[in-house]
C-alpha cells in the first residue's frame, strides 16, 4: 500500500480539523495509508516572515528531525510548502548537515493539489459537490511554487460543482500572517477588495488551497454578513460520491 | 587618475564594498571586447546581405509599427513626391503658435535636393536652413548666431530632419548630432518631418548598436554626442490617464521614405 | 537628503485608504499597467526569460560599478563634459549649487528623476535663489500643489482632473477647463516659455553606457529633451548604480524597462549624451555636467543581502502589482521611493529602525518578484530587513528587537517545541475564547490587544473543541484497538 505522510499547518490544525480529516478521506479514498507525526507543531514560518530567525530554526530543526525520514511528505498548504522547500534550506546555510537534510526534505514535500496531479497524475477523484464555487489563488501557492491550474483541475473534475472566475483571482486577500493585526487598515482594504470581487462572482462558496487566507476571508465574509462560505480545496474532493 | 579628493574617496569606498583594495584601479578585462560577437556578427551579416523582398518586409513592418504611435509614414517613390508632401503638409496645417507660416530644415544634401526653398519662396514662406556656426566667429559672435538660429527654429511650425537611421520594429528614428543638424529641429517646431532614405532602415536597435559598434563606416563618428531616438509625437497621459499628443515635443510628426 | 517621514507609514496609509479618488485611480492604472507589463514580458521575441539575462547583465555591472564608472567619467571629459563623484547628498546638491552659482542661473527647467528627489535638489536651489521648474507635466502639477510625486512614473496619478483644473486657473491664468487636452496644452505653453527661458536644465539619468560613454534619458513628453537641449548648462543627476557596460547589454535593459514602466516598446525618446555641443554646433549645452550619486549606495554594496538591489532601474513595474501600494498610494512610504522598491530602498537608505513600518508592512504576496524587469527578489529583501529588526545589525546600526516582541516569540519558540504543553495551550484557548464576545456561529467578535486589530473589521476564527492531530491520535488508537 502506498503511504503518505502528513504535515498539517498549524493553523488548520488548531481552527479547521476538519479540512484535514478531508485531506485524509480524499488519501483514503486513493487507497493510500496516511501517517501523521503526532509530535509536530509547526516548521517556523510565522517566526521566520517576522524576522525572528533563531526561533524560526528551533521550529525548522523539529521539523527536519519528525519529516526527514518519510518518503512523500504532503502538506495542504501553499505557504508552509514554500517555507519547507525555500526558506527552510536558507536558514541553514551556514551548517551543511541541516542544509543537506533540509534539501532531501524539500525535494520531497508537496503541497496537497500539487501532489494529487503532477506527482500521482490524478485529477477526477470521484468527487461530488453541488453548487457554484470560485478559487482564491493564495500567493505563496501561486507565486511561491508555481501552482495555478492544478487546483482548478481538480475542481473542473467534481460532479455538480461549478467553477467561475473571480475578478482578480491572483490578487493577494491581504491576510499576510502577523500583518494582519499589525497593520489592519491596510489588510481590511485588501480582503473588502476580494470580498467584493467574490460576492460579484456569485459563488456560493471561496475555495482555496491555504487556510491562513480562508480564515482572513471568511472572517470578513461573515462580519459582512454574506452567506458565502470560505472552504479549503480537501473539503470540496472530499464531498460525497 | 581621479583629479578630486571626494572622487578619490568615492572610489576608495566603492571599491572596498565591492572587496577590492581600495587605491588600485582594476583592469576592464574583457567588459570591453575589441572583437564583435557571435551574435553581432549574424546581426551585421543580416543588414549587409538583406534583400530587395526582405527591404519591403521592414517597411510594411515600420508601418504597422507606427500606427497605434500616432506616426505618420508615407513611401514616396522620388524627391519630387516628398517635395510635394512636405509643400501638402505646408498648405494644409497652420502654425499652432500664431504668426506667419515658416519652415526649418537642416543643412543637409537629401533635404536640400527635394528643392523646396523655390517653390515656398513664391509663396513667400520663409525657409530656414540651419547653418554650422562658423569656428571662426568671436565668443560674442557665435552666441549671437546661436540666438538668431533658435528663434528661427522656435518661429517655425514645421522642421525638416534627415534620419540617420530608422528601425522598423519599433517605428524610430534615428537622428545624430552634427554641426548644421542641431536637434532643437525636431524638438521646437509642432511638426516634425523626418526623410529617410530606404537604405536606412533597420530590423532593430540591436542591428544598429551592432553598426555603430563595429561597422567601420559608422564606428568612427559612434554615437554623436547626441543621438536620439524618436518613436512617434510628443505625449503624455499624466491627466487621469487620457492620451494627449504633444506635450512639449511637436504634437505632429511624419516620416517620408525616400529612395536611397 | 530630501525630508524623510517613514515613520508616518501606518497614518498616511490610512488616509491614503480613505481616499475614495486616490483608491480608484490607483485600480485603473494597477489594471492598465498590472497586467499589461506581464503579456509585454511574455510577448518578447526572447520570452519573458530575459528578464533573467537582465539581472545577470545587471549584477555584472555592479560587480564592476568601479571599473564602468571610470570609464563612463573618463569618455565624458574627453569629450567636453565634467563629472563629480558626490558621496552623500549634501555634496551633490552642493555641486549643483556652485554651478548655479558660478554662471548666474535665474531658471532650471528639471526633467523627471528619482534620485534629484532623494537628495533635495530643488529645495536645496530654491535657497540660494534658483527657480526650479518641473516640467514633466505630472511632476509640474504636484508643483504646482505643493505636494510631492506619489508614483515613480505617474507622479500626479492622486491628482483629478478637476483638481487640476483649479490649479491651473489659479497658476497659469487660463479659463478653468476639465478637458486634459486643453489642460496639456495650457501646460505646453506655460513651459515651453519656461524652457526657452532657462539657464539651467537638469536631468537624470536612465541608464549609462560606460564602453561609449553615454548616459541616456528616456521620456514620452520631450521635457528631457528640452532640458537638455536649450539650457546653457545641463547637469545630470545619477544614482551610482545605473550603468552596463556595452551598448548590446543597453538595448536589452531598455526594451524591459520601457515594457515594466509603462508596456511600451520604446518610450519616445531616447537620448544618449555624451557631452556638450561640439564646435559648430548650434545648440546643446556648452556645459555638460554629470553627477554621480553615491548617498547610501556603497553601504547596500557591501553587504551581500541588499546588493541586488542595485540592480534596480526605476521602472515602477512592482509599483503596478503591488495590493499594498494598490491601496495606500505613493506618499505613505514617506521618501521618494513608494512602493515594493521604496519598502526595500527607503529603509537602506534612510534608516532602517525609522523605516521599521516599510519592512514590516507588506504582505509578501510575492507579485513584486514577478513584475519586476530586472527579476529583483524583492521579497526575499523584506525578509531580511525583517530579521535585521528583530536580529539586530551593528553594520546597519541596528540594535536587537526588545521588550514584548520579542518575549512573545521566545513563548511560541517554547510552545512549538513542546507538542504537550503546545496542546495544552489550544486547550487553553478553546476554554479562554468563550469569555469573549463570539457570533452565534462561535466566530470571535472582539479580541483583546495586542489582536484587536483583527477584528476592526473581521469576525475570528474560534479554536476547534479537539484539533486534528488529537483527533487523528484517538482514532489511531480506535483501529487499533477494534
């Protein structure tokens, strides 16, 4: 049997379980065993885009010592994959042992939509989801690895579920991780923008590929009071058959 | 040697960022190359060996180039046929400063065998040409030639250069500076007309950086100490974004093609 | 050194926001520009893999800065012209001045450029009696208001019609028009008395070429032109940076910096000046003087984490894409730079602790790095402002982030190397979370500081009963069991 790994981000985790008990129900579904290092936390993101690189590194290092053994490592998250696969090799420029452990732990971690078509070559997983949707392309995802028809691949391929474009898909939602609360005035100027950009799409539902954006659209989705939901990609292929 | 002491020191400190000894010039080694490239020898090998049929291709490609700029390009088959463009042009725009009707060209051979200064003479149209300031007049002397060439240049609505070169791909002329050829002709004047001789035309910059680089015929006088590249009129969009031509340049310009 | 007020980020942002015009000028010309810069870059012959060429040619000549400026200054003077290496900015303007002084100027008519911004120059000649005339007429508009540019390449673009409208009928003595052709027109004919008028004219410089010995302006208008064709006197102003070596490298950074600034092909017009008129000539410059701007400059040299910056040529290509710049405008990063590369340059060269707020406030969405003509990791700078902040750095004479901050990351440092009591912690939250006002749904209303920011505007996410790697352990333990 085929085995995956699971690095599940901190953040979905602690505010979406759900949407990672999807990520296991879509592996299962491929017939896949899913492992999941119980002692993981976080790879040290948030410490290290705040500049904050010693405890970035103290993350990085549990990271590198819980995941670099395991064979396929699938995160679904754009963001933390960035972080793994650049920024984590950077930190350790100055210790070969950890940069070389860093390098082979990069090579083998993919973000989830990612894994699902360019590495296993699948893109209808007999999925079924009614009702009009639209995807939010998060910019670490976009930007950071490349990723922007794989996700929509994967959607084009769910039963019942229809896939329209938002103005302005690539444009960043403005949640930024700490920017968020640090510089508020500007982060609500950027979300009211996609906010207004997904309620003109007449979607039911914002999907996405990271939750830090999901959440920071969702929040203002429901301060707004619109009925829209905010849905990460493994709870719409992990809908029923 | 640096002449200055802050000259002195700026190179002192740009040198110790760049992690050089600070007081030791550095040799160019090869940012220089006294030979052409690979590349720049294809380009010089395409103007050289470029054909009637491929000549006609540049001049198509020019046109469409110059459309969405607001340039005017006219293929004339003879002299005769730009002479009469440019007396055309003369009757039907008016000067946008006021005033009498007058023209500046340059002293040139291509502008001055079109033979215009006859045909304008009967209607009484003055047309300037720009002289080289003579190397013999006094200091007081030359400026005062100077002054009396630039209010004739500024008194003019249409000012007539020859082109250097013109590049298909982005619609450019090419103009070097020369005494007799001041480049205020193509600036003050509210319409510019730019002859081109056919021979003259190029794919792109890079065919002409390539000339001017290694072609012994243009190689000596190199760039000027002034060459412009002019793609088009004058235009701005600092308005809330809406196109205007003729911001400060000519608001007009045309490129007559010239046999030659 | 032009005055700087980096510190104001977060209120001139916010009033940026407010500005329900500035807002939407800003969109129309992130839409024009945004995505056209992208399809000219893809549109090239080379594809858009030559931005990539364009950084190598880029940091070469900055490897060889000493090498190329010796050359560019030594061809100059053998043609006529002079060079002043200025170290800082007071040195620069200071040359300037002494020039002004020694032939009498009364006008200089000034074309765009970025680094006379940086350093001052045209309140630095305004004291000693030099009327300065911008004469891009974006730059001439914000003149007129008082104000200063809010985009590199748009200068005016938080400017109505309307609004200039006013100006112009109170400055120039027209009948009030909206009409931006008449508006351009009246501009057209104040200026061009101005040109004809003036001693002096100043420019920048786009892009040098030292094996010829050119510098080179680009510009749509022909203000540049002008300036540099009537004056007696020309001075160019160069940031020390802006130079390749040969005239092949040239044609390649020029087509990408046309595409980046404004999705053309070729601004134009482009000049290259060598020196001054030449004997016989009838007009030029008798004087042509050539600046060259350190100010800072050799400081991100020498330090391998900003030297790319150098790389820079000003397109404002990143200005076009980025959502913060989108929605805050020019005048909050507070010093001639706005934007992407005002976040990274700003900080370099006017202070980093004082330009905290410009490090810190981007979102690292990345579109910088893509729009980018040089292909300059702008990105990967603001991280390393960030950890020079937190880090602190002798060399930038930055000292160590203290107090809160830090504690609160030697807390989560603690937390994520402990799974136990980083549980416990989420369990913590889960309890804590009820005492707060929450949505019938559960969803935070109101969080207390240092959070509260969040939620101004955005309802919070609460932190689930069980999180997933509990929920993953339990029924793990379920299977094995049944």
């Amino acid at each position: 049997m085929d085995t995956v790994t699971l690095f599940v981000p901190c953040l979905m985790d602690a505010f979406r379980p759900e949407a990672a008990e999807a990520v296991v129900a879509v592996f299962k579904r491929l017939g896949f065993a899913v492992h999941c290092p119980a002692e993981q936390t976080c790879c040290g993101q948030p410490a290290f885009n705040a500049g904050y690189r010693n405890e970035a590194r103290t993350a990085a290092r549990r990271f590198l010592r819980l995941f670099g053994d395991a064979e396929a490592i699938c995160c679904p998250s754009g963001s933390c994959v960035a972080m793994v696969r650049h920024h984590v090799p950077a930190l350790f420029d100055g210790e070969p042992d950890w940069r070389a452990l860093a390098l082979r732990t990069a090579a083998r971690t993919f973000e989830f939509t990612e894994y699902l078509v360019d590495v296993l070559g699948r893109d209808d997983l007999g999925a079924s989801f009614p009702g009009r949707v639209t995807y939010h392309d998060s910019c670490h995802l976009l930007r950071g690895l490349g990723v922007r028809e794989q996700p929509r691949r994967l959607l084009r391929r769910v039963r019942g579920l229809e896939l329209v474009e938002m103005k302005n898909p690539d444009c960043c939602c403005g949640f930024g991780g700490a920017f968020s609360v640090k510089y508020p005035d500007i982060s609500t100027a950027l979300v009211a923008d996609k906010v207004e950009w997904i309620r003109e799409s007449g979607a039911e539902a914002v999907v996405g590929a990271d939750l830090g954006c999901l959440l920071h659209i969702e929040g203002a989705l429901r301060r707004k009071g619109l009925g829209v939901r905010a849905l990460h990609i493994a709870q719409v292929l992990a809908g029923g058959r | 040697m640096a002449e200055h002491r802050e000259e002195t020191l700026f190179f002192q400190t740009l040198r110790r960022a760049l992690g050089h000894p600070p007081n030791a010039a550095r040799p160019a080694g090869d940012l220089f190359p006294a030979e052409p490239s690979a590349e720049e020898r294809r380009l010089l090998a395409r103007v050289s060996g470029r054909s009637e049929r491929e000549r006609e291709e540049l001049v198509s490609r020019l046109a469409a180039a110059a459309r969405p700029l607001h340039l005017e390009v006219q293929a004339l088959d003879d002299l005769a046929a730009a002479r009469d463009a440019v007396l055309r042009l003369v009757a039907e725009k008016s000067p946008e400063w006021g005033g009498e009707k007058q023209l500046v060209a340059w002293s040139h051979p291509l502008i001055e065998s079109l033979g215009l200064a006859e045909p304008l003479a009967r209607q009484g149209i003055p047309l300037h040409l720009t002289r080289p300031v003579d190397p013999a007049l006094d200091a007081a002397a030359a400026d005062e030639e100077r002054r009396r060439q630039r209010s004739r240049i500024a008194a003019s609505f249409i000012g007539i250069t020859a082109a250097d070169f013109c590049l298909a791909e982005t619609a450019t002329v090419v103009l070097r500076n020369r005494p007799g050829e001041p480049r205020s002709v193509a600036l003050l004047p509210s319409i510019h007309v730019a002859l081109v001789p056919r021979s003259r035309i190029l794919a792109d910059m890079k065919e002409l950086f390539a000339l001017l680089r290694w072609e012994e015929r243009f190689r000596t006088e190199g760039l000027s100490n002034y060459l412009s590249f002019i793609s088009g009129p004058s235009k701005t969009a600092d308005i809330e974004a809406t196109m205007v031509h003729g911001a400060h340049g000519p608001r007009e310009m045309v490129v007559f093609l010239v046999p030659g | 050194m032009s005055a700087i007020r980096t510190d104001r980020y977060v209120e001139e942002a916010r009033r940026g926001i407010a500005d329900p015009v500035l807002r939407r000028a800003l969109a129309g010309l992130q839409e024009r520009f945004g995505r056209g810069t992208a399809e000219a870059y893809r549109r090239l012959p080379e594809g858009p893999g030559l931005r990539q060429t364009a950084h190598a040619i880029r940091e070469k000549a900055i490897a060889h800065l000493d090498i190329l400026l010796e050359r560019l200054a030594r061809r100059i003077r053998e043609n006529g012209g002079e060079v002043f290496f200025a170290a800082t900015a007071e040195e620069a303007v200071a040359h300037c001045a002494g020039i002004a002084r020694r032939l009498g100027v009364k006008i200089a008519v000034k074309g765009k450029s970025m680094v006379t911004e940086e350093i001052g120059l045209n309140a630095a000649l305004a004291a000693h009696g030099v009327e300065v005339v911008e004469t891009d007429l974006g730059e001439y508009i914000v003149q007129l208001a008082g104000e200063t540019p809010s985009h590199i390449i748009a200068p005016a673009i938080h400017k109505t019609r309307n609004e200039i409208a006013d100006l112009f009928a109170q400055h120039l003595g027209i009948p009030r028009t909206t009409d931006p052709p008449r508006l351009t027109h009246a501009a057209r004919r104040a200026l061009r008395e101005k040109f004809l008028a003036a001693d002096m004219g100043i420019s920048g410089v786009n892009l040098a070429c030292a094996e010829t010995g050119h510098i080179s302006t680009v510009s749509n208008e022909g203000n540049i032109r002008m300036a540099t064709t009537l004056a007696r006197v020309h001075v160019a102003f160069m940031g020390m940076e802006r130079i390749v070596a040969r005239l092949d490298e040239y044609e390649i950074i020029l087509r990408l910096l046309c595409r980046g600034a404004s999705v053309q092909d070729i601004g134009t017009y482009v000049s290259f000046i060598g020196g001054p008129r030449r004997p016989g000539e009838s007009d030029g410059p008798e004087e042509f003087h050539l600046v060259v701007v350190d100010n800072g400059r050799s400081r991100m040299l020498a330090d391998p984490r900003f030297r790319e910056m150098l790389c820079c040529i000003r397109c404002a290509a990143c200005l076009n894409v980025c959502p913060v710049y989108g929605r805050i405008g020019g005048h909050a990063y507070g010093f001639a730079y706005s934007g992407p590369v005002g976040a990274v340059v700003t900080p370099l060269l006017t202070g980093i602790r004082r330009g905290r707020d410009l490090c810190l406030g981007e979102t690292l969405c990345g579109a910088c790095k893509d729009a980018c003509s040089m292909d300059i990791d702008l990105p990967r700078m603001l991280l390393e402002l960030r950890a020079i902040l937190a880090e602190g750095d002798p060399g930038w004479g930055v000292e160590p982030s203290g107090g809160l901050e830090r504690q609160v990351w030697k807390l989560w440092e603690g937390l994520v190397s402990r799974p136990a009591l980083y549980e416990r912690a989420l369990q913590a939250g889960a309890v804590l979370q009820r005492l707060l006002p929450r949505t019938p749904a559960g969803w935070i209303r109101r969080l207390p500081p240092p959070f509260s920011g969040w939620t101004k505007s955005r309802d919070f996410p609460p932190v689930a009963a069980e999180p997933f790697r509990r929920r993953f352990a339990k029924r793990r333990k379920e299977a094995d069991r049944g």
